[in-house]
C-alpha cells in the first residue's frame, strides 16, 4: 500500500497517478509511464474503473506487446476522506474444468455474408433498446445507430432468434439455415427498423499452429494483460489424453454490456460433442462444465456411448481419469 506525496494530491481522497510495470516483472525493461489518470475518475464517484496502457521502450515497441491495466476507485465513506485504487488485469479467464484448456485470443474467422432482411421492431415514436439473445444463454446490446455482431448464434427448433426492443419480446425466422452469426445494424435516422445481415462463420486455421495457443491448466487462473478487454474475443479447445485436439469453438465476447448469463461451448470431437460451459462477471469469464465422469477403479475403464446408426464410440477422455458426459 503507498501513499501519494503531497504534491499529487488535489483534494482528500482524490490523487493525480500514473502507473508502469515494475523492473521485476518485465525482465528489467523501463517501459513507460501510463497517462495521468485521477484516482476517482470524473463521473464516476461510486468506483467506475478505467483502462491504461503503458508502452515497452521505444527500441522495443515493435517486439514486445503494451502493457494494459485496469484501475478502480474503491472509495470509503467521506468521514474518511480517502480512498483505495486497486489495479488489476483488464480480463481474467478462469478454468474451472478438471482438465487443461487451449484458448486463443481474437482468433481468425472467416465471414460469408448469406443476406439480409429489414425488419420493424418497434414504434417509430420511441427509442428503440435493442438486446438480442443468441440461443446458447448470451445476450447483446445493439446501439442506436450502430450495430452489433452476434456470434455464435444459434436457432431454435423453428429456425427463429429471438430479441428484446423495449421490454417488448420478438422473433425472426431465418431463411439460411446455415445461419451461425448476425451482424445486428439498427438505424438511427428511421426508428424502429433494423437490417439484420446473416452470416455463415468459421474459425480460421492459425498459421502458427496449435502449439502457439494459451494454455491454462486445470482449476486455474490466466490474467490477460496485453489487450483491451472490451476489444477481446477468444475460442476454446480440449485436447485429449493421445494428444488430439477438439475443433475450436466460434469466439465468445470476454465481457459484455447486458447481464450476466450462463453461456453454452460447443466442441466437436471425431463426430461427437463435447459441452463446456462460460459464465461472465465483469472482467472475469469463467469456463466451467457441469457434469464429467472420473475414473477411480484403478482399472482401464473407458465410457462408450450411442451416436447414430453403428457401434457405441468411445466418449474422449481429456485428462488422465476424466472424461465429459454429453
């Protein structure tokens, strides 16, 4: 805990800052000083936070990643006319599973544009509040004026999304049932209409290979500290016990404006699937599964399961005694 010289300080509680790794942490490189910041940022009494950048040396910009914190005021009562900054990573992927889990971030997609429709949603008199839901538990906002990608999506048994404009509920039918992505565009000068661009999505392979991807073992915590969270997606992979790799699953937003919801993965493995599941608060995703099987016999049990016409299959096993149930 330190305490701001005299010269910072404006008012009680309320200090002039800037921030940069320590040598320790950063290989003993001097990067930067981050931009002054108050430690209450105007507008923002009650604890808002703000995000800062700080640079490697200037020989070295072109090498190493910047260094990104986030800042928040935790601010005691005004008898005590103080307050505590606490500065943390700007995202933080927690794995509760009981296996390793492989991510990338702001992985490559590839968008074919399958065509879009227009559609009235609300009054014209009022100003539209747009949320879509995207069929697996997540939800996003659509500014006004703006748009908004929802991805993954996916349709229900009628080949509707569904969506929420001013507290009111609606659906849209899909014409392309390959559909796995929309580009949400509500318009600001004709209120109440929105153009809804349907997207075919797909991961790109990485030309660096599985071998660059993240990895964070079982019942851990990663902190991301070289990108903007509210700029960062990532994709999630299982790799199996004889070193196989699941597909990748179409990237999730790290942090979103609506509610906190309970968000399902989907990974294909040799023509089956496996279900994980993400949950956020606030700059935190958490990847967790719900159910999962664990070998205690001692023996070389193996779970086999019915997929279609055939024989049983082998459900994949992602650690040395456990394996997913469907």
């Amino acid at each position: 805990m330190l305490s701001a010289p005299p010269e910072a300080q404006l008012r009680m509680g309320q200090v002039v800052l800037q921030v940069r790794p320590a040598p320790d942490v950063s290989g003993d490189l001097a990067y930067e000083w981050s931009d002054s910041f108050f430690s209450v940022p105007a507008g923002t009494p009650d604890g808002g936070g703000i995000t800062l950048c700080s640079a490697p040396p200037l020989a070295l910009q072109d090498a190493l990643p910047r260094h990104w914190l986030h800042a928040r005021a935790v601010c005691a009562s005004p008898e005590d006319a103080r307050c505590t900054v606490e500065l943390r990573a700007p995202f933080t992927l927690v794995n509760a599973c009981p296996c390793d889990v492989l991510c990338r971030l702001n992985p490559p997609v590839s968008r074919t544009l399958l065509g879009k429709e227009k559609a009235c949603i609300s009054d014209a008199t009022q100003v539209p509040e747009l949320i879509v839901a995207n069929g697996r538990g997540g939800e996003v906002w659509v500014p006004l004026g703006g748009q908004a990608e929802i991805l993954p999506l996916c349709l229900d048994s009628e080949g509707c999304f569904h969506w929420v404009c001013n507290g009111k509920p609606g659906k849209t039918r899909c014409r392309w049932k390959h559909a796995n992505c929309i580009i949400a565009v509500l318009d600001a000068r004709r209120r109440g209409e929105v153009v809804w661009h349907f997207v075919h999505a797909e991961m790109r392979p990485d030309a660096r290979g599985a071998d660059t991807a993240l990895r964070i073992a079982a019942q851990s915590v990663m902190p991301v500290f070289d990108t903007v969270a509210e700029d960062l997606s990532l994709a999630i992979a299982l790799r199996d016990t004889s070193g196989s790799l699941t597909s990748w699953s179409l990237p999730l937003q790290a942090i979103t404006s609506t509610r906190s919801v309970e968000e399902m993965i989907e990974l294909e493995f040799r023509g089956m699937y496996v279900r994980l599941n993400a949950c956020r608060q606030g700059r935190e995703l958490m990847v967790y599964a719900h159910t999962w099987f664990v070998n205690s016999t001692g023996l070389q049990a193996r779970l086999f399961q019915p997929w279609g016409p055939g024989p049983m299959h082998p459900v994949p096993a992602f650690s040395e005694r456990v394996a997913f149930l469907p």
